[in-house]
C-alpha cells in the first residue's frame, strides 16, 4: 500500500464543468489536495488496495466534471467522499462483492473527517488571507512576476519578452518573490 498522495492535476482543461474560470482548475486542485489523506484513508478501508489509487483518480475526475453540483455551504471533503462512496459501490459491485467493510467502520472515518472539515475550511481561509498580504507586500517587479505567472499562467518567455528581461532573470525573480513571500507567511506563522 502506498503512502504516497496521487496527483489530482490529472482534469483536462476541456472537460470540466460549463462555464468554470481558468482559476477553478486551481482552486479545485487545492481543496482536493487540502481533502486527499482523507479520501485516501476512506478508499484505503474500503477497497482492496490494488484499486485505492485508481478509484481516487476517478473521484477527483467525477468531481472535477460535477464541480457545478458542489452546494458550495456544505463542506467540500464532505462532498468528495459522497463520490468516493457512489464509486467504491459500483467497483465492490462489479468485482461481486455486497459489502467492502463494516459500515461502523466507515461511518467513523466519515464522522472523523467530518470533525476536521470545519476546522480545516477555516484554517485555509486564514491562510489565504496571510498569502494575499504577503503577496500585496511584494515590491512591484515581483509582485507582477507572481501574478502573470500563478494568475494568470502566463509562459515565462512571455513574461520575459514583457518585462523586457531574459528567462533566466524572470526565474530568479519568481526564486526570489517565492522565497519573500515564504518568509512572510512564516512571520504571519504559517507555512508556504
């Protein structure tokens, strides 16, 4: 069994839900990275674990295709493991199979994930804020690397020939505003 966190960044950028902006692929990435343990902890209790890491994938694909459904006043883990559950029924089912575990089991997994989920809504929040700020308080020529960059996903050689710099300056720019930005967030006492 792998202790390892499957990569979430598997949705193709044309088939996620209508109308999501480019930013929703990140956003989603994250809550989905912020919930992975969990979701990995419930799939680990109730699949053998040759199909742990395929059924995560699936998931994540499954909301990443219902992102409109998601009632954004519910908690988001909570949501993940609603499809985590509908998946390990059909795969359990067509292995021929009517229960994977105790429902006691997964019921205590749930309601321990579900104890964290409040808490976890609210530590992300704050940390959001803390990395607005520090990013506000980048000098401008970092500050504006960071934005085309992580905001706007510009390539780098365009933000090269834009700034009138080379790569190379640019990715030592992007070194250097990650490097503040991770001494601010430390100072605001929370990690990068």
């Amino acid at each position: 069994m792998s202790d390892r966190v499957p990569n979430p960044r598997i949705v193709p950028a044309g088939d996620g839900p209508r109308g999501a902006s480019p930013d929703a692929a990140d956003v989603f990435a994250i809550l989905v990275q912020e919930q992975a343990e969990r979701l990995l902890a419930y799939l680990r209790a109730t699949v053998p674990p040759s199909s742990v890491d395929d059924l995560f994938q699936e998931a994540v694909l499954v909301a990443w295709r219902r992102l409109g459904d998601y009632d954004r006043s519910r908690p988001f883990g909570a949501w993940m493991r609603g499809i985590a559950r509908n998946l390990v029924m059909d795969h359990l089912s067509r292995l021929g199979r009517e229960r994977p575990t105790d429902d006691a089991l997964l019921d205590a997994i749930e309601h321990r994930a579900q104890e964290h989920d409040g808490a976890d809504r609210e530590e992300f929040r704050a940390r959001l804020e803390r990395l607005d700020e520090c990013v506000a308080a980048l000098p401008e020529e970092y500050r504006s690397v960071i934005h085309h960059c992580y905001r706007l996903d510009a390539p780098l050689a365009r933000i090269a020939a834009e700034a009138g710099a080379s790569v190379e300056a640019i990715k030592k720019r992007l070194q250097r505003a990650r490097g503040m930005i991770a001494a601010c967030m430390e100072r605001k006492g929370a990690t990068a």
